[in-house]
C-alpha cells in the first residue's frame, strides 16, 4: 500500500474531468467548488430537492456536507445520495460539526442508517462521536481525545462497511482491512476556514475516478497538502496563502509529488 500512485491518480483526474456534485457547507461552498475546479475536474453545486436526484445522475461523485444543515437541507441530501446509490457513484458525507449538538449527530446518523454512505470524513473528535464515544467537537474545530484515531477509524469503517478518513496533522484512511497514514500538509492550513470543507472535495475528486476508495482519499489528500507545503513558501500570510494554494494544486507536478509524498501503512509504522 506504500506504492499509492499519487501522480497517476491526479493525471486520471486531469483526463478525465469527473463532475463533482456537492450538497455543501453554505461557508465554504466557493472553496470547495475551487479546489475541485484547479484539479482538473468539473464542480456542481446543486442543493434544490427538485433537481438534486437529477443532477447525481449525471455526476461521477456525491460529496456532503452537514457544515450548514437544516432540516430541509438533509432531505435534499438523502434525495441525493439515493440517487448516487442507484447509479453506483461514490457518496463522501463530511460529518462537519458532528458532536457539537444533538442535530447533528442525529442527522448524520439519518444519513447513515437510510443511505449507501462510502466515505466518511472528519476530524478526530467528529468521527469519534459518529463512531459511539462519548466525546465533544468545539463548533467545527476538534477537540482532544484520548485513544486512537487508527483504531477509531478501523472500527467505524468495519461497522458502516466503508472508508473513513480522519484529517489532521497526520490523516487517516481506513477500511476494515487497511489503514493508510497520509503525513503531508502544514500548520497553516489550520488558520484558513474551508480547508476541511476542501479536503472532503477533493477526496470526492479522486473517488470519482478510482473505485478503491482508500487509495484514492489517501492520494487526493497526499496532493492537496503537498500542494500546501508548496503554498506556504511564498505566503505572507493565510490570505495569500489560500491563493497560492490553488496555484499550486494547478501547478502540481510528478516531482514534487514524488520528493515530498508521505504516504504510510499505518501497521508498519505503528510496529
């Protein structure tokens, strides 16, 4: 799993040009449309209940984001995600905020139990909360727990039967079977808002263009955060640095994936 092809998978992406359908945090939906746009695919943002069936069908990803939810707003998104599930495309929910009130554990847990989720992505405390501990998220930011993320990871992907992705200074992506580390990306991106919100996109991204969903979050985060460390350089400051940021997704090439990627099996690093 050390050999993740990284570069390949951003090529098929830039080929290809999946369409990427998002029912999206309202805060940063212009990020994630971005993000989706500098890598090479098509982004859609689509939220109406009239057409949001409609508009999966003809989309290569589902990404979803509870980061601004209301009641109506879930609904669209089952609507969606039925769809995307009749047609076979991967469904990436971003549990944004989970743990911070009973809504939106409660509206996650809908989305769970009455839709085909195959990605599940958020920060440490997110997840832990979707996965049954009895933690908390401050907002959206998370907040410290005290066991680890690998084996929360394995063990909400093995009872929901998918992948789960747990971002942060070190990501996660596992499934029941396998857990990849992903150690790229820097400090700044944490005083930026979006930079989670983009994540979930850009994992959206590679899932639409390779069916083994580990590999793909794995690879679509090691070239945003390589992407990031590249940014950085020249940034005066998280301004300019969200700028740079997607002149470098843009610019991204196989050397300096290849001499910056920090891709890992989690087993061999954790032995």
């Amino acid at each position: 799993m050390n050999n993740v092809p990284v570069f390949e998978l951003l090529e098929k992406v830039r080929s290809r040009k999946p369409v990427v359908h998002h029912l999206t945090n309202w805060v940063t939906i212009y990020d994630c449309a971005n993000i989706v746009k500098v890598f090479g695919a098509s982004p859609v943002m689509a939220h109406a209940r009239e057409e949001v069936a409609a508009m999966a069908k003809i989309a290569s990803a589902l990404v979803l984001n509870i980061g601004t939810l209301t009641v109506d707003f879930v609904d669209a998104m089952k609507l969606a995600a039925k769809s995307a599930n009749e047609k076979g495309i991967p469904v990436v929910l971003d549990v944004c905020g989970a743990g911070a009130t009973q809504l939106r554990d409660d509206k996650c847990f809908e989305l769970l139990n009455e839709t085909r989720i195959d990605i599940i992505k958020g920060n440490v405390s997110e997840i832990a909360r979707i996965a049954g501990e009895d933690v908390f998220t401050k907002g959206v930011d998370a907040t410290d727990i005290d066991k680890d993320p690998v084996e929360i990871a394995r063990r909400l992907a093995s009872k929901r039967n998918c992948v789960v992705v747990i971002t942060g200074k070190e990501d996660v992506v596992a499934d029941k079977d396998r857990a990849l580390l992903v150690g790229n990306g820097h400090e700044m991106m944490a005083n930026i808002v979006g930079t989670g919100c983009m994540a979930a996109s850009v994992i959206g991204t590679f899932a639409a263009v390779e069916a083994d969903y580990v590999v793909a979050a794995a690879a679509g985060l090691c070239c945003y955060e390589i992407a990031a460390e590249l940014a950085v350089e020249t940034a005066a400051g998280p301004g300019t640095f969200k700028e740079k940021l997607y002149d470098a997704v843009f610019s991204l090439d196989r050397k300096a994936i290849e001499s910056r990627r920090k891709v890992y099996n989690a087993d061999t690093v954790l032995s």
